[in-house]
C-alpha cells in the first residue's frame, strides 16, 4: 500500500486534549470526503484511543502522546496513536470488553467501541516502554 | 458540555449538552450527583437530545449514575440518544439497566 498523504502531531497527555486530537484527525481526512457516520466513528476511536493513553498509560501523569495519521491509495486511512507510558502486561485481557483497571466511572469498553467502529484494531506494547494503538478503516463516503 | 439539572417532584431530569468525553465527563459528575443525593429520586431522567459527540465516557456516566440511583432505590432513563452514541450505549449493554431511547426523527 503507497502513503498519499501523512500527519504527526504530538501533544500533552492532558485531557483537555481529548477533544482537539480527535477534531484534528477529523480535519486531515476529511479530503477523502468521508459522509457524517464515518467521521463520527473514526472521532470515536481516536477518543477512545487518546483517553486510555492518558487514563491508563501515563496515569493521569504528564507525557506526551504520538498521533499518526496516513493515508493510503485505496481510502484507507491509518490511525497511529502512541505512548510512552506505562505499557500493558496482557494485552488480551485489557481488551476484554468490561475490563477496566480505572474504577467503576470507565465502562471498560473503550478497545469494544474501537472494533466496533474500525475496520481493524491492533495493539502492541511493552510493560515500562508504552503503548501504541493502531486503527484502520476504508473510507467509503457518499459512495454508500 | 454542560448539565442543566430539573427537579419535579420525585424526578430528576438532566440536560446534557456539548461533547461528552473522560474531561469534560469528570467535570459535570459531581453536580449530576450532588443532586440525586439531597433530592434522592425516584426517577433520574437523562437527556442527550443536545450533546453532540459520545464516546465511552458515556457509558461511564450513565453505568455511575445508575449506581447511585440504585442506593436511593430509584429508576434510571436515558432519553433523545443521537444514532452514534446509542450505538455506543447498546455496545455496553445499557438497556438491561434502564430506558434507553433515540431521538425521535422528525
């Protein structure tokens, strides 16, 4: 697959920038012209995806948090999103829907709502290294 | 996002509006609980009609708010859900706790 178009952003690990990673990565794909639910899915993972790197990865501590975004010939857009945290000793289980570490005001859900609205959610990390969560999904926009 | 809290008689209806995420989730929690706790409801009523983004700190909301309720014996309905965030809600399974409705499409 041929990259046509990428973006990096760093930012602080604070959550008053929840909302403008997931703004910003709405903003550089919308070249691809995706319709309203595509938008709003991809603004949905990307929450989720920042949130547990700055609930779970850094503790609520200062860091910073690696955003990538690629896009691809074919519509299809990537969504790198890294820390430097913490990392997660069993992967499987932190992906188990209902399985939280934050207690009881996280649902637990947030890796569910990435595969439900992605078309492929992978994680690698490493415990005291970080973690880093990568999304994929085809843009299909009005042609649907 | 910002929480408008209604009282009548026995019920609690909150007007959720804005996005709602784990910042501004945690910012609003308190008075939504501040007011089941001195009114203890029997109905908690919340509405979404004006919220325009959700992700799963939505969930978290609802699922804590629940929980409260359930320590005043009250009910819990979740009301004017946009398509993505019941989406979002039907995914945690929210409805084997209370209510849970769409925006009714004009």
């Amino acid at each position: 697959m041929n990259c046509t178009n990428e973006m990096r952003l760093i930012m602080d690990s604070k959550s008053i920038n929840e909302g403008f990673s997931r703004v910003a990565v709405a903003s550089f794909i919308a070249c691809l012209d995706p319709n309203i639910e595509e938008l709003t899915d991809i603004k949905t993972a990307v929450s989720e995806a920042v949130t547990n790197a700055i609930v779970h990865g850094y503790k609520e501590k200062e860091g910073k948090i690696y955003i990538t975004v690629s896009l691809f010939e074919n519509n299809i857009i990537r969504i790198k999103v890294r820390d430097k945290g913490v990392g997660i000793k069993d992967i499987e289980k932190a992906m188990e829907p209902l399985f939280t570490t934050a207690g009881s005001e996280r649902a637990g859900l947030g890796f569910a709502v990435m595969e439900s609205f992605m078309d492929k959610v992978r994680v690698s990390s490493k415990p005291d290294c970080g973690t880093t969560v990568c999304l994929e999904k085809k843009i299909w926009g009005k042609r649907i | 996002m910002s929480a408008k809290i209604e009282y009548k008689q026995k019920e609690i209806r909150v007007y959720l509006s804005g996005e709602i995420d784990h910042h501004s989730a945690s910012l609003i929690r308190a008075s939504i609980d501040d007011a089941i706790i001195h009114k203890k409801p029997s109905l908690l009523i919340m509405d979404f009609g004006e919220v325009s983004f959700m992700d799963s700190s939505g969930i978290g909301l609802v699922m804590g708010r629940y929980k409260l309720m359930k320590t005043v014996h009250g009910r819990i309905r979740v009301e004017n859900l946009s398509p993505s965030a019941y989406k979002v809600m039907v995914l945690a399974g929210l409805e084997r706790l209370g209510e849970i409705k769409q925006k009714e499409v004009v």
